[in-house]
C-alpha cells in the first residue's frame, strides 16, 4: 500500500523569504496529489493540488512540483506571510484502494 | 466550505460509555470518510463509505463502527471508549474515490476521561 513522508516537521522563515516542504511516496502508480493547509483548531484546506500528467502547477503564491520517476512532490511558498503559518498536510492516494494517505504534517512559522 | 457539518463539535466523555459522532453533507457526494487527528501522526482514516449502506475500513478501525442509512449522513460510533480514542474526528466527502478533492468537515473534540 501507499506510504506518505513528509519533511520537515516543522520550518521557521523569515516574512518574506520562501518556504519548501517535502513529500514522498511509495506507490507509483498514484496519480493525484493533494496540499493541505490547517490553521490552529480548524479544519484541513485544500490549498492545491496536481494530477500525475503534470510536472508543476502554480496559484499566485503557492506551487506544487512532482518527479514522478523520483516519486517525491513539493509545496513551494513564495514571499511568505505571516498569514501563511499553520501546518501543511501533503497526501497521495493508494492506487488499489482510493484511499488518500496523509503525511504527517509540516508546522510553518512565519517570523515577522 | 463545503456543506459538511459534524455533531456534536466537543465531547467529554468516560472510559467504557458509547460515543456516536455524526457527520452531515449537503453536497450529494457518494464518497464519505472519518479521520482521526492525532499529534504526531497526521490524519488517518478510521472508515469511509462509497454509497448508502457501503462501508470499509481504514487504517485505524479497531473499535469503531460507521453507518450509512442516507447520503447525507455518516455515523461514527466509539462502541465502548477509551482514553486511546481522545482525539479530534474529522469528516470530508468526494464526489469520486479517484483524483478528487476531499473537503473536510468542521471536526469534533472529543475527550475521553
């Protein structure tokens, strides 16, 4: 089945600077990946996501990358901002099962 | 958000009692789902449904049951709690199993003395 890791746990930036949080996974045969952002006592967001045909997709501030043949994704944040701290949950689903599996999340504290 | 609603939003409960912790969509979708949140571990699945009375288990499905008698509704029950199940509950929905967002519902807190 489908094994997610996510690194770091927790990342410190400057206002300002970027951000860039990792994940990998083991099936590969998984074809959508979704970020997730979770402020404190609220509920997961979706912030973006990418399907497998693609290497890279962008909104504004936020963009998300994909090496399938690596099998590992990344959520890069520009220009943070205060606002931008929460924690980040990436997720990939189980090719057999549909079933979505989480990392363990990334704790994004934006200094100002 | 999506129209998911959960009920009750916090609980106190004791070791051994039955807990049921209900979810509410308004969005038609097929595909309902229960999380549990933990520090450290990040969201796993509990149980999920693909359709009014269709259920299977997740990661994590040692005592709990779901129910699934309408679209709209899916039943998560502690059937005798414990201190190991406080944590913080948490349901989405997708319309489809594959390549499809999930939106999560508001969560429930619950604490088992």
């Amino acid at each position: 089945g489908e094994n997610v890791e996510q690194h770091p746990s927790t990342l410190s930036v400057q206002e300002g600077d970027s951000a860039v949080i990792k994940c990998t996974y083991s099936d590969s045969a998984s074809n959508y990946f979704p970020w997730y952002k979770q402020e404190l006592g609220k509920r997961p967001q979706l912030i973006i996501d990418i399907r497998s045909n693609v290497g890279e997709k962008k909104d504004q501030r936020i963009a998300v990358t994909l090496n399938k043949t690596a099998k590992h994704f990344s959520l890069h944040i520009t220009e943070t901002q205060p606002e931008d701290s929460a924690v980040y949950f990436c997720a990939a689903i189980d090719s057999g099962t549909y079933k979505y599996i989480f990392g363990t999340g990334t704790r994004l504290k934006v200094l100002a | 958000d999506a129209g998911i609603t959960q009920s009750p939003r916090h609980k106190v409960t004791e070791t051994g009692t039955p807990v049921t912790l209900r979810c509410h969509q308004t969005e038609n979708h097929r595909y309902m789902y229960w999380y549990r949140q933990d520090p450290g571990h990040g969201l796993r699945l509990i149980h999920y449904s693909y359709g009014v009375k269709d259920t299977d288990k997740g990661e994590v499905s040692d005592g709990y049951s779901v129910s699934r008698s309408k679209t709209e509704d899916f039943l998560l029950t502690l059937e005798s709690a414990t201190s190991s199940q406080t944590s913080v509950y948490f349901c989405a929905i997708s319309d489809r199993a594959s390549q499809e967002t999930q939106y999560f519902g508001p969560g429930t807190r619950l604490l088992v003395l």
